[in-house]
C-alpha cells in the first residue's frame, strides 16, 4: 500500500472518529483493500487515540462523573447504555466497561485490585450486580479494538505466526 493511501484511510477514519463501525464504512470507500488491512489501520491508529486519552479519561473526577451516569441510568435506560455512553465519549466501550467497574469494586479507603478486574472482565457472572454485568458483557462483545477477546485474538495471531515462522526456519537447510 501506498503512504498517500494509507494516509488517506487513516484521516477518513479519523473522520469517522474511529467509532465501532468505522471499518465497515471505510470498506464502501474503499473496496480494494482487505478488511483485515483496514482493522490493522484503524486499530492502531485507535491505540495512538488511546494513549493520548488515557488521562483524560481516568482523572478521579471524571471517573466518578461516568460512574454517577452508569448509576442515574442503570435502572431507567434501556441495555446497552454502556455501549452508547462509549460512543458519545469516543472511548473504547471494554475501556469504559473497566472504568465503571474499577469504581464500582472500588471500596471507601482503596482501589479494585487489578487481579480481580481482570477477572471479572474475563468472566462478568461473577459480578454481584447482574445489570453491570450485562451492560460489562456487551461493552466487551462489541469492542473491536480493546479488551479481553481482542487480546485472546491477538495472542493467537502471534502465536500462529511465531509457530509458521518456526517451522520455516527448521525447513531450511544448516
């Protein structure tokens, strides 16, 4: 690919926020370059967006301030609020997901532990409130650039390459 082509499909997807429905609409523009090209794109330039928002993102008041919206719509929205409160903040719905449910672990004196975040991301019927563990589960199915299934995705694309790349070295001749 070309850098102009490239560059031109990075400020596209940029225009389109690099929301969840991104690559589908970067595929109508642009129909001869694979999806799998495009998801590569788009997602790094998602964890370049990523990186630069992190603060903004995680300051303990605004924290508290996506909290305190889970909480005021929790019971009087439809499900998927999570999803759509992800999308109207332009951040990752799994990154969101793990905010809300760092503070909603969270006790008076300290943070979640890690370990156990990680845990209830990975498995949301451990959670003692079903509706975040709803809300959790869908943020973590519909995110296609962040979170525990994107990861396990990644982890075997590596190690897929890894083992075709070892077998090639052991085909080739001393």
């Amino acid at each position: 690919m070309k850098l102009d082509l490239y560059g031109e499909v990075l400020q596209q997807a940029e225009k389109l926020n690099l929301s969840r429905n991104c690559v589908k609409e970067l595929q109508l523009k642009y129909v001869n370059i694979s999806e799998e090209t495009l998801y590569s794109i788009v997602s790094q330039a998602y964890q370049r967006y990523t990186k630069k928002a992190h603060s903004r993102h995680h300051s303990a008041d605004t924290v508290n301030r996506y909290y305190q919206a889970y909480i005021d719509a929790a019971y009087t929205e439809p499900p998927g609020f999570l999803l759509r409160q992800a999308d109207a903040l332009s951040i990752a719905p799994a990154l969101l997901a793990r905010i809300i449910l760092q503070q909603h672990l969270a006790s008076d004196e300290k943070p979640a532990p890690k370990q156990v975040v990680a845990q209830m991301m990975k498995d949301t019927s451990k959670l003692d409130d079903p509706l975040l563990a709803h809300e959790v589960h869908l943020c973590i199915l519909e995110d296609v650039y962040y979170g525990p299934i994107v990861e396990s995705i990644r982890r075997s694309i590596g190690c897929e390459y890894e083992f075709k790349l070892h077998q090639t070295l052991k085909e080739q001749p001393e």
